[in-house]
C-alpha cells in the first residue's frame, strides 16, 4: 500500500473464486487495483499513515481497493457494483479513507454522489465559456441582421 493515500474497504465474503475473478476484470478496466488483506496486518502496514484510520475498527478480512482516475471515480464503480445485486450480491462497500479521514459505508455512498474530476471539469469549462459564446452571439445578431437588410437594398428587392 506503499504510495496510496486513498482507498475504499469493501467486504467480499462469501463471493467465489470465479465471480471474484470477474470482479477484479471489470475493476482493472477502470485502472483500479484490489486485494484482500486480513485486518490486523494491514493495520501494522498502515500505521503512521494516511490510510491507517481506515482500518480502525474494522473487523475480519477486508478488501482494499485503490486506483482509478480521481477518488470520486473509484467510489463511483465500487458503490455502483455495490448495487448490482445480480453479479457481485455479496461484494459491499463498507468505508474507507480520503484526505486522512476515515469514512463509512454511508460516507462513501455520498461521496459517490459528488462529480468526478472529469465531470468538474467540464463544468468548469462551460462556465468559462458560457458568458463568451452569449456576447459573441449578442455582438453578432444584430450584425447579421444589417447585412440582410443591406443584401436586400442591394438587389432591389425593396
């Protein structure tokens, strides 16, 4: 876990062999990684870490899963598996830990809610440009107007 400062703790109890694999697949499409480790190691192995609140009180074998474009994006598949009772009904999001802080299974299906980076940015980007397309099409309006009267008076057609 060297090199990661957030991640999602799911539970994975109870899914089998070929349903884990096929889990994992449609996870590493999304470029993120997961493993199960059992608790009190991986509470050694973060301590003095970022991600050591995320395994406080937590109990039996956890899955970890990290990576993805942004956090949000990483909590938007995992809850969104979470929810697809029909393949993987027994993989649950159970918390998890962003900035330091320690969140639950409530916390994470929040923040699932929140947009992603993309998202962001696009938003970002049509408020930027948004004010510039209405002056551009303000300042060309009447314009166009002009020259359809004058084409008019051009040709005659009075």
């Amino acid at each position: 876990l060297e090199g990661v400062e957030d991640a999602v703790l799911v539970n994975t109890v109870g899914m089998d062999a070929n349903t884990t694999n096929e889990l994992r697949g449609e996870l590493a499409t999304k470029n993120i990684t997961m493993f199960v480790v059992k608790n009190s190691l991986a509470r050694r192995a973060t301590e003095g870490t970022s991600l050591a609140t995320a395994f406080e009180g937590a109990s039996g074998p956890v899955a970890v899963c990290f990576g993805g474009d942004d956090y949000v994006s990483l909590v938007k598949e995992v809850v969104r598996l979470d929810k697809d009772d029909e393949k993987f009904e027994k993989f649950i999001a159970a918390g998890g830990v962003m900035d330091g802080e320690a969140l639950d299974a409530d916390g994470v299906k929040a923040v699932s809610k929140w947009p992603s980076r993309e998202e962001q940015i696009s938003m970002l980007v049509g408020q930027i440009l948004g004010p510039g397309s209405t002056l551009s099409a303000a300042m060309l309006g009447p314009g166009k107007t002009l020259n359809s009267q004058l084409k008019k008076i051009s040709e005659g057609d009075e």
